[in-house]
C-alpha cells in the first residue's frame, strides 16, 4: 500500500515538474518573439525562435550537429576518465601521505579555481592544435576537483566506523575495500558531478579555440565567423540540453541511489 502511494506521489511530482518546464518554455518563447518583433536588436544580433529553429534543423538535416555532439562526448568521455583515474590515484596518496596531502590540497584547490580557457594557450604552444590539447585543458580543469574530492571524501569518514572494523580485524585493502570506499561514496559522486561539470565547461571552451575538426565548441566558432546567430543560439540551446540531461539523469540518479543506499534521504 504504502508503495502504491509513494509511487502515486512520485508519478504526480514528475507530472508537475514537466507541466512547470512547459509553461517556463512557453512564456520564454513568447517574449523572445515579442522582443524580435519590437526590433531592439538587428535581425542579425537576436534572430526570432524561428529563425533558430530552422538553423537547428539545418544542422540536423546536414548531420553537423549529430557528428558533432558525437565528436564532442567521446572527448568529454576520455578527459573525464583520464582526470577520475589520475585524480584518485594522487587523492588516495595524498590520503596516505598526511603532510603531502595538505601541501596538494592547497595547490590542488588553487588551480581548481584556475579559468579553464587560460589553459588554451598553453596546451597549444606545449601539445598543438589537435585533439590530445583538447583533452589536455579538460584534464588540467578537472583532475584537481578529483583529488580534493577524494581526499576530502575519505579523510572525512567517521573515525569510529575505522576503529570498529579493525576491532573486527579489518586491515589493508579489505579495509579499503569494505569500509572506507561505502563510507566515503556519497562523497565522491558528489565530487564527480563537479568535475564532470569543470570537464564540460573546459571541453566546449577548448573546441572554440582549438579548431581541429567538428565539435559542438567548433559549431559555436563557425557560427561566430560568419555571423550566423541562429547557429549560434541553435547550439547553445543544445550544449544546455546535454548538460542538462547527463546531469538530471545520470549524475543525479546515481547519488539519489546512493544516498538512498545508505541511509541520507528523507
């Protein structure tokens, strides 16, 4: 009974919360062709929602816009493995080594703060306009939020859940394993979506700037050379819409789940 009813109150809430998305939609839509028609701005400057509907289905007939959301999460995918592995290694050593973690962990959170696009230039004159310093600024934007993420997640853990697995006999990598890795989790998907967020940000920053083929960042830098609003607007309308949905539905239900897993929601 009482999962009926949580499942009711669920499917209500989802209804809502799509209603509320709609109306939003709508009413934005409406005062974005009010303000084209007051003519504020040139056609040129703030083309109407249907002139970047058509531009959008330009890029879908022509395929640019499927390549390039394809190109442009199979760079975001390899950054982000790349800075979650080499991240986590140096949070899990950084945890090891007390004082080496506090020197990292100020560096680390300086350069966390370090503007993604000022590694552009550096990766260009270090690696060159290609694909590898591409995912090097998503890299160098996103791997210091790994290691801060996991050594703060890990050193954080309850003293006493350490003190009572080891009266238990726990040690070693069955430590690790079985008590630090649950008692941290919460933690660190909350740390991945953050750098999964510093990836993204850094990704389509660098695709602007390093023109090495298609890309939703080269879309955007297209649309910028020749003038075209329509594209621009078209894409960023899109770039929003895939942050948005890998957010929603993929980070957000993982750490519903793991929350849920371990006790912390309501």
């Amino acid at each position: 009974m009482d999962n009926t009813s949580n499942s009711k109150k669920e499917i209500s809430f989802n209804t809502k919360d799509i209603l509320s998305i709609i109306l939003f939609l709508v009413a934005f839509l409406i005062i974005w062709q009010i303000v084209f028609s007051l003519e504020i701005w040139p056609r040129v400057s703030l083309p109407s929602p249907a002139m970047v509907a058509e531009s959008f289905v330009d890029l879908i007939s022509e395929n640019t816009l499927m390549e390039g959301i394809a190109i442009t999460l199979w760079r975001l995918f390899i950054g982000f493995v790349i800075s979650v592995v080499v991240g986590g290694c140096v949070g899990l050593v950084m945890v090891r080594f007390k004082q080496f973690g506090k020197t990292m962990s100020s560096f680390a959170l300086g350069l966390q703060s370090f503007p993604s696009i000022a590694w552009v230039p550096f990766a260009i004159l270090l690696i060159g306009f290609n694909d590898f310093g591409i995912l090097f600024v998503i890299v160098m934007n996103s791997v210091f939020s790994v290691m801060n993420s996991t050594y703060g997640a890990i050193r954080n853990i309850p003293p006493i859940y350490l003190h009572a697995a080891r009266n238990m006999g726990a040690g070693g990598f069955l430590l690790f394993r079985h008590v630090m890795v649950p008692a941290s989790a919460p933690s660190l998907i909350m740390g991945l979506r953050q750098t999964w967020s510093f990836a993204w940000h850094a990704l389509i920053g660098a695709e602007m700037l390093i023109t090495t083929g298609l890309g939703l960042g080269y879309i955007l830098a297209i649309g910028r050379e020749f003038s075209n609003m329509s594209q621009i607007i078209a894409t960023m309308i899109v770039i929003f819409a895939v942050g948005l949905i890998f957010d929603r539905f993929v980070f957000s239900k993982v750490e519903e789940k793991v929350r849920e897993k371990w006790g912390l929601s309501s």
